[in-house]
C-alpha cells in the first residue's frame, strides 16, 4: 500500500464499472467472487477492472478451491487516505439513488 498514490486510486475510481464493484463490496459485509457483481461488459474487460482495482490497491484477491473472491481493503485504504473510500462509496450511493429508474410496463 505504500507505493499506491492518491492519483492511482483515484484513476481506477473513475470508471463507473469500478466504482459498482467497490461500492457493492463496501455494502456486502463479504468478499465476493468474480461472478456475483452486475456489470454491463464482458468477461475480458470485467477481468480488466478487477485488475485495475487490485493494482490500485482497491481490492485484495484470492482463491478459495477454483473460486477467486474479491476483498475491499477499507482498513488499509482508511490508514492510507482517511475518509477517501467512505467519500466516494458515500457519492456513488448517491449517484446510484439519483439514476433513472425503468418502471414496469
């Protein structure tokens, strides 16, 4: 974590996809594999943002048997950058309540 820089964190936060999978790990009280988050791309460019995330120090990975979870480092993030993860989980949640939604027919 210590050779994370703000700018790095900050450049993985700025992709929405990204900013769902922190979001729903902040909320989800559990790591998550791969599969479980709702993102609106491919498998390859899914295995992109994860890795973006992990460089970024975001996420930690591994495996349990042939399942690969994703871990959120809020306790290393927090000592690293105070309040940033809280802030921008908090102005995702935000922009999510704000988005358009669809209604059923």
């Amino acid at each position: 974590m210590e050779d994370v820089s703000v700018q790095q964190v900050l450049e993985a936060l700025a992709d929405p996809a990204r900013r769902t999978v922190v979001r729903t790990l902040a909320h989800s009280g559990a790591d998550l594999s791969c599969g479980s988050f709702d993102l609106p791309v491919g498998r390859s460019t899914s295995s992109h943002h994860f890795s973006v995330l992990r460089e970024a120090g975001l996420l930690r990975q591994y495996y349990v048997g042939t399942t690969k979870l994703n871990a959120l480092r809020s306790e290393e993030l927090e000592r690293r950058f105070p309040g940033l993860l809280t802030a921008v989980v908090a102005a995702a949640d935000a922009e999510a309540e704000q988005a358009p939604r669809t209604r059923d027919a």
